[in-house]
C-alpha cells in the first residue's frame, strides 16, 4: 500500500516502477498480475519467475520509537524516544518518573523491581 501511495501521487509512473509494484502484487492476485507482465514484456517469463523487488534496510528503521509505561502491569502511559536513545534504560526511567501521568502511581511507594524490554515496554513494579 505504501508503494502504491507513493505512486498515486506522482504525475508520471516509469515503466520500472510499474514492475515492481506487479511484482508485489503477484502472490495477491497472480492471474492478473500475469496478464499485465505480459502487456509490457511480450518476451519476459513469467512473473513469478522474477526475483522479488530488492529493498534498503536504512529505510525500515524508525527514528522515533513509541515504549509503553506501565505500573504493576497495568498501561499508564506511552513515551516516545529516539531510536538511538533505547539502550539506554536509566535515562528512560528518570523521564517516565517526571512524566504526570506515571509519577502519581509512583508516589509514596518503593520501586521494587523494573522491567525493561528495550525500545517497547517499561514496567515498574511497586508495593
């Protein structure tokens, strides 16, 4: 869908670009994926003889990560961090003690245990 997105608002669709987006519909809709492979290469194989459309993983890495907060497992707020920021856990913390929404759960109570599972979920656990 991305991809179609990215093509529906460009003014002009190269031929290349068409490829690739029937190369990715293929295993959706193989017949007619098929048919119009063969509209604009009358000699190519068959479609699904192609190789799949080659992609750059620098691409698929998010720059702002969203992690959960919870107090004794229950959702009492969502930070949202650099990706570059996620290993560090004592940093984290220190910002969702400060946070409004989690530091009224905190208050009064000992932090007996924290768990963290990097870059998607932060977990205290108070008695």
């Amino acid at each position: 869908m991305t991809w179609l997105n990215y093509l529906s608002a460009k003014e002009k669709v190269d031929k290349e670009e068409y490829a690739t987006l029937l190369r990715l519909l293929a295993p959706f809709a193989p017949h007619i994926t098929e048919e119009l492979w063969h509209l604009i290469n009358p000699s190519a194989n068959s479609i699904h003889l192609e190789n799949w459309p080659l992609y750059q993983a620098k691409y698929l890495v998010e720059e702002m990560v969203s992690v959960v907060v919870q107090v004794n497992g229950k959702l009492r707020d969502t930070l949202t961090i650099q990706n570059t920021k996620i290993k560090e856990q004592k940093e984290i913390e220190e910002a969702v003690k400060h946070s409004l929404k989690v530091s009224k759960y905190l208050e009064n109570q000992s932090i007996k245990k924290v768990i963290y599972v990097e870059g998607k979920l932060i977990n205290f656990v108070v008695g």
